[in-house]
C-alpha cells in the first residue's frame, strides 16, 4: 500500500555507478512489470532497465545524463494496490517510511500473487557508494524541482525531473511527454546532445518516425554545424579511413569559446582506467612485419562469389591466421594471474571495435573452431551490435587475444595497449600497393604491416616472433593454413 521506489541495481558488471541515458517512461504514464522503463549506460554496453512493478509513475527521480550509483533511487512508481488504496481514501505511505519496500535493503519492488511485481536479477543496493560528485539525493533534487515557481509544462527530453507528489492522470486528448519525445536511438541521441540539437526539431524519415543519425547529420549540415564532406581518392595512393557510426566528441566548439571539457565518464572512463592498468602493469614489447598480402586479397576477390563466403575480408583472413598461429604459439593465448599463467588452446577472439561510445571490444568465443567465412559472419555481428551500442556486458568478457584494425583509417602500424587480462594484441594496418622484390625483381604488390603488443612478464622475443611470423605466413599463402 505504498509507493515503490526503484532504485538503479548493479546489473551483474560489478560496476558502481551508470549514466541515465532515455526514460521510456514520463510522471503520470501507466506501467507494466518488466515494460523498460529507461536505458542506462554503463562503463560497458547500454542496458535496459524493466519495470519491477505495475502501476503508474508518481515522478521520475533522475534527470537523463546524470550520473548515478548503484543503490540510488531513480523513480517512485505508485503500484496498482497503492492506487486502489489511494483512490479508496486511504493516503499511501511515502517513500521510505517504515514498512514500505524502499525502506528494506535489497530487492523492494516485490508483488502479489496477481503478479503485479517482480524481483530483478542482481538488485539490490550496494553499501559505502558515496562518491563526490555524483546523484546521491535524487529525492532532495525533485523537491526542491516541486518548490519552484510554477511555470509552463516541461516537454522534450529535458523536461523529466518531476515533483515527487501523487501522479495526476493524462488527458487521453492530450500526448503524454514519452508520446511527444522524438524517437531515436542512444547513439542518435548522444550525438544531439553533443551538438546542442533538439531531436524534435529533427524530421525523422526511419520506422514510426524515428530519428536517424542520416536525418541528424543533414539537420546538422542544413544548420551550418557540420559542413558535408565529399570524400575523394587521394593521389598518393592511400586509402581514405572509413568513418565511424558517429564522432565520438563534439566537431566544433562554442563560437565564444577556443577550448571545451569533456566528462571522463561511461566508456572514455572505463578505457582510461584500464590502459593506464595495462601500460603501467604489463611490460609491452612490440614487434612490426610487412606482409605481402596480394594473395589473401586474391581470396577475398574469389570469395565474392561463393555462397556463404560473400562476407569475406581481410580482416577475417587475418583472424583465421591468428587462430593458426596460436595452435602453433599457444603461449600468446594465456593470461598471469598472481603467480600462475594460464595459456588455453581456445581462442576467444576480441575485436577492437570503434564506436561513438568510445571503444569497445566484443569478443568471438571459440574463434578457433570457425572457418574463415564464419568468422567474417561472426565479426560483422558483433561489430554491429557494439556500434549500435546493443553490445550486453557478457558478450565483452573472456577474451584470450585481441585484433585492432588501424588499417580502416588509413595507418600503417601502430603500438597498440594490451586489453587487460591478455597477453597479446594484433594491429592490422591498411593494406596497399608497395614495391616488392619477388624472384629478384621489382614488382608492385599489396603490403600491409602487422604489429604485436606483448606482455614480457610472460613470453620473450622468441615465442613473440615465431607467432608473427606465422601470422604473416598465413597471410601471404592462405594455403598453408589449410596443413
């Protein structure tokens, strides 16, 4: 008989905090049990919160992009038994109060036998998360909010820090504020938000009117905030770096303004911890190769045509070859914990993958046992998935190795950090024509140069170098992998 107050729950990532990204959900809208109500972004993937119980919202206690920490509430949500009570003449208990579900440690959105609730995997609140800086009273915020002077009707994705009080039913006439906000994906809306632009602004030419990064870009280059580019073949012979889903800062900054900040948060947060946990734990050494490719790109130009095969590209040659390498150096796929170092003989291939989120390696698991037409189906699957910021947190663990493709923007080489955990990383770099002596005479082939990141603490130069080799082996005669 009271309102339930939900609270952000550790997601199973071990993480402490997440940024508010969507509410699905505005005050006053009806719910179901586990209809999402937001979209939160953590250091790893975007998730989707359900709805623990059925009801309406009485107020939405965290605005989006705030940063909040596990435990701290985020919306109160007025069950059906609490409305019924209510509606009654029997005022519900307010949140917190004794008794009440918010007022228990753990899982409080708890229902009866109608199942009117439900409990969430892994809720519940976490002990000692204070931090300086973050959302810790949501409830203070919303009623100070309700203190204010009145004034217009908040709408848009702004407008969702409401008064904490009873919901007023909607006019049915009338859209509710999640009717009227501009449909769009994360990616979509974070980019928005870095160049200032209201979506509902945005015409949206996508599925019931969404709003594409296409249709956002040409709103951007009609408004004069991002003049179009028409790529073209530069004459040296390079390739031109295809761009990413979106930027992952904003292009331009305030016109009054010659520098600008950037949060350190989410993704950019996670990775910068991590490379410095890398780069000052793990003693790198890295080792370079040109490789004369023009066969495997031979292959790749047969594939085309065969079914099943379509998909293929260097890349995924490249991971075949990695995979080949390993059975041959499986040193290379093992991992130091404490005074133990663990070498498996299944590879668990991550794909450095960038997206406007920042980087994100989505992991292939038992890349070893796929040929090479399955691993391109895989590759492209899971790069998709994290460039649509769809990536689940479970589907980035485990990884045994690591390929970045530098070549995409159009470097040769490059020294990449090892993802922590693992032992080695390959870069790939971009794949052109070169001059290169075959039988002791000057031709053109296609070159690319192939890089390995090592952790010193657990192979030397020899195992270093014999892998690379027969990566680069691989890469020049295709064939030798099928021995």
């Amino acid at each position: 008989m009271s309102t339930v107050q939900f609270k952000l729950p550790d997601v199973g990532e071990g993480l402490t905090e997440a940024d508010i990204l969507t509410w699905k959900v505005a005050a006053g809208d009806s719910v179901k049990v586990n209809q999402v109500i937001v979209e939160i972004e953590t250091a790893k993937s975007v998730v989707e919160l359900p709805c623990p119980t059925a009801g309406s919202v009485a107020a939405l206690l965290a605005p989006e992009g705030a940063t909040v920490e596990v435990g701290t509430p985020i919306i109160d949500i007025l069950s059906d038994d609490a409305a019924a009570a209510g509606s009654a003449g029997a005022p519900a208990a307010p949140a917190g109060s004794e008794g009440s579900p918010d007022s228990r440690p753990g899982a409080e959105a708890t229902g009866d036998a109608d199942g009117s609730g439900a409990t969430l995997v892994g809720y519940g609140a976490r002990e000692d998360t204070k931090r300086r800086g973050r959302l810790g009273r949501p409830r203070a915020l919303a009623e100070q909010r309700a203190a204010e002077p009145a004034g217009p009707a908040p709408s848009g994705p702004t407008g969702l820090l409401e008064d904490a009080g009873a919901p007023q039913r909607p006019d049915p006439s009338v859209p509710s504020p999640a009717d009227t906000r501009a449909r769009a994906k994360p990616p979509v809306r974070k980019r928005a938000k870095d160049s200032g632009v209201d979506l509902a602004r945005v015409t949206g030419t996508g599925p019931a009117g969404e709003v594409t990064r296409r249709d956002l870009e040409q709103h951007l280059a009609a408004a004069g905030g991002l003049p179009e580019v028409t790529p073209t073949t530069p004459r040296t012979g390079h390739t031109l770096a295809a761009p990413l889903a979106g930027p992952t800062t904003p292009l331009a900054a305030p016109e009054d303004d010659e520098t600008w900040t950037i949060p350190l948060k989410g993704v950019r947060k996670a990775t910068a911890q991590a490379m410095v946990a890398s780069a000052f734990t793990a003693p790198h050494v890295t080792e370079f190769l040109d490789v004369d490719v023009t066969r495997t790109m031979e292959l790749v130009a047969r594939s085309r045509g065969t079914e099943g095969y379509a998909q293929v590209n260097p890349l995924a040659v490249l991971s075949r070859a990695v995979c080949w390498a390993l059975h041959r150096t499986p040193e290379l796929n093992a991992s130091l914990q404490g005074e133990q170092i663990t070498v498996s003989r299944r590879v668990h291939l991550g794909i450095a993958t960038a997206t406007d989120r920042g980087l994100m390696v989505p992991v292939v698991p038992d890349a070893h046992a796929m040929s090479v037409g399955e691993l391109a189906r895989r590759i492209r699957e899971v790069a998709a998935t994290a460039r649509e910021g769809r990536c689940p947190p479970e589907a980035m663990r485990g990884g045994s190795i690591t390929i970045t493709n530098v070549g995409v923007f159009g470097v040769d080489s490059g020294t990449p950090i090892l993802n922590p955990g693992q032992t080695a990383i390959v870069a790939f770099g971009q794949i052109r024509k070169r001059p290169w002596v075959v039988d002791d005479e000057l031709v053109v082939r296609q070159v690319a140069t192939l890089s390995v990141s090592a952790d010193h603490r657990v192979v030397d130069g020899a195992e270093i170098s014999r892998f690379l080799a027969d990566v680069g082996a691989a890469m020049e005669d295709p064939s030798l992998m099928l021995v």
